[in-house]
C-alpha cells in the first residue's frame, strides 16, 4: 500500500546532486516492486519512482558537472524518486533537454535508455534492417520505433489495432495487430525483434525472424528453445545496464533536434502516485505515465 506523509530532505554525498523533483515518470518495474514482483530485496520503509527531472539544490564534494539551479534530469540509483527532493548520483544526470517540459523529460530516462540498448548495442540494428517492436505503442515501445527509424531501419509496430494510426503517425513503415492471425509477409522478413510485452503468448515473435535473426526481449516471454533452435534464430537475455549521463546526453541530442517525441499518456499529481501505479498496472499506456510533483 502507498502512503503520501513527511519525511526528511536527503542530503547529497560525494559525487551526488540533490534534486528538487518536479515530474517522476512511471515505469511497471514501480509498481512490480510495490507489489513484491521483483522479489525481496527492497525494504520498507520504500519510496517508488526511478526517472526524474527537476532543479539542482545543491551538490555534493566532487561534483563539477552540474550548479544548483540547472535543470536537469535521470535516473536514481535507488529509486524515492516519487518525493520533493531526490538524491541522485551526478553520473546518472544530464541537462534538461531545452525543447521539453519537466513532465516530458521524466519520462525519458529508463525508457529511452532501455530502447536504445536493446536496439542498437544487444540488437546491433543497422540500417536498412527491418525490426519488429512488439509493445510498439507502449512506454519503451514508442520510443524504440522512432529510435529505429532515426538509424534508418524499417519497423513493423505491433499492437492492438486501436494504435494502429498512431503508430503509423509514429512512422512505422508496417502494422501487426498481435490478436489476430500473423500475415504471411511479416514470416520470417525480421531482422530484429525487440518484444516489451512478453508474457506467455509471444511464440508467434520467433516466426517473424529471417534464420540468423536475433529476438531480444526486455522482459519475461515464454519462447521455446527448441522452435528457437529450428528457426536457427538466437534469444537474447534480459539485460538491465546501467544509465549514463553520455546515454542522456544522446537521447537529449535527439530531442532537442525534433527526432525523438515523447508521447504523454496521463499525468497524475503526486498525492495520486497510486492511481497512476494502477494505470500503468492496466498494461494499457499509450507512451508515458508521469507523476507532477512541482
Ligand atoms: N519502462 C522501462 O524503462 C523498462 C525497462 C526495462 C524493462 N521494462 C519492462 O518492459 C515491459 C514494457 O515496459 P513499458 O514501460 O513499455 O510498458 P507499458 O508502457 O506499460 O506498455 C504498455 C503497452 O503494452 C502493450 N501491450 C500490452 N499487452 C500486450 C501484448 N500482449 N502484446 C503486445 N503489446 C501489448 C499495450 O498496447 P495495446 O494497448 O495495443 O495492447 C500498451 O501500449 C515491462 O514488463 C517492464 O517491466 C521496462
């Protein structure tokens, strides 16, 4: 159970930053943590929220990179992102990008980076590749259709058909609507597959891939080795890598130059963290859910 109550401002160690949040974004790790998902290594008393952005207060011994008054935004380390202030380590900061607003650039950090990873250092996805993006409208799904079409690849989105004309508004060059029948065309034409749903009904995703093809998932999905094996294609671990203020630095670059658009879902105040953490637990988001603290 979330409950909204006072407790101390942090202080900034060395190399830390003390934020003064203004937006937290949403990711379902948040409330896979609340409801013991991701097992027992968080303790209580626990404040959710891992992506923010916000105002430098203060820094701590070391810190050269950032001035209290900046705009900056990242990722903490520890989560308690969901609060008034929040200390984050410097490496995991960058400036805000300029063309966004606060709510936009919290909700860039976990999700951006994640796509960016699974696309392009797990995946290798190169240009003239076709990826397909199962989740394709969701929080990292979103994003990584148009980080694979900045690199020059083709996408396939897939989705329920209700997104299918914001995908197509997105730039997908092709459209896989995952409860009916796979089109004959789409089987093995992928390069890539990136899946962000999982679950337990994703083995149809192995039949999309070219022999040699690489399905890289970022989270559980129930694919089996054997039809893996036979279709000569490899399935990716689920990695977690850690955020680097140069990895925001290039999502930045990105937005501020108008190839990376954040979609905003819903925007809850912070008071209401819990009907947010219940959106996002819909599995229905199109793009981002974002706490307003500020
Ligand atoms: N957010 C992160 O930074 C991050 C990082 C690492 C791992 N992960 C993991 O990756 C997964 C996705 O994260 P997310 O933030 O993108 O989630 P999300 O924003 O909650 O995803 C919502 C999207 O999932 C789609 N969806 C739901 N069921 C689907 C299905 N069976 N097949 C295809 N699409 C389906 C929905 O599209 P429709 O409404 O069209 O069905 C919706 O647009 C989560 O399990 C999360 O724990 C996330």
């Amino acid at each position: 159970m979330l409950r909204y109550e006072e407790v101390p401002i942090p202080a900034a160690g060395k190399d830390e930053v003390l934020v003064r949040v203004h937006a937290v974004g949403v990711n379902p790790g948040d409330w896979q943590i609340r409801s013991g998902l991701a097992g027992d290594r968080f303790r209580l008393p626990y404040i959710p929220g891992w992506d923010v952005s916000g105002v430098v207060a203060s820094v701590g011994a070391g810190v050269t990179s950032f001035h209290p008054g900046d705009a900056v935004y990242g990722m903490t380390v520890n989560s308690g992102g969901c609060a008034e202030y929040v200390v984050v380590p410097a490496g995991n900061l960058a400036l805000k990008p300029q063309s966004v607003d606060f709510v936009e650039a919290a909700a860039l950090p976990q999700s951006g980076f994640t796509a960016w990873h699974a696309l392009f250092v797990q995946g290798k996805l190169e240009k003239g590749q076709t990826v397909l993006i199962n989740g394709a409208a969701g929080g990292v799904g979103h994003l990584a259709v148009q980080l694979a079409r900045w690199k020059g690849a083709r996408v396939i989105g897939a989705a329920s058909a209700r997104n299918e004309p914001y995908l197509f508004d997105l730039g997908i060059n092709a459209f896989v609507d995952y409860t009916s029948i796979l089109p004959a065309e789409i089987e093995q034409s992928v390069d890539i597959v990136l899946d962000t749903a999982g679950g337990e009904k994703v083995e149809w995703l192995l039949n999309t891939l070219k022999p040699g093809g690489r399905l890289v998932p970022i989270t559980w999905g129930r694919y089996s080795s054997d039809n893996a094996a036979k279709a000569s294609v490899t399935v990716q671990e689920i990695q977690y890598p850690q955020i680097t203020t140069a990895y925001l630095d290039e999502l930045t670059r990105l937005v501020n130059g108008g190839q990376l658009n954040i979609t905003i879902d819903s925007v809850f105040p912070l008071e209401e963290t819990a009907k947010a953490h219940e959106k996002s637990e819909s599995r229905r988001a199109r793009g981002k859910i974002v706490i307003r603290v500020l």
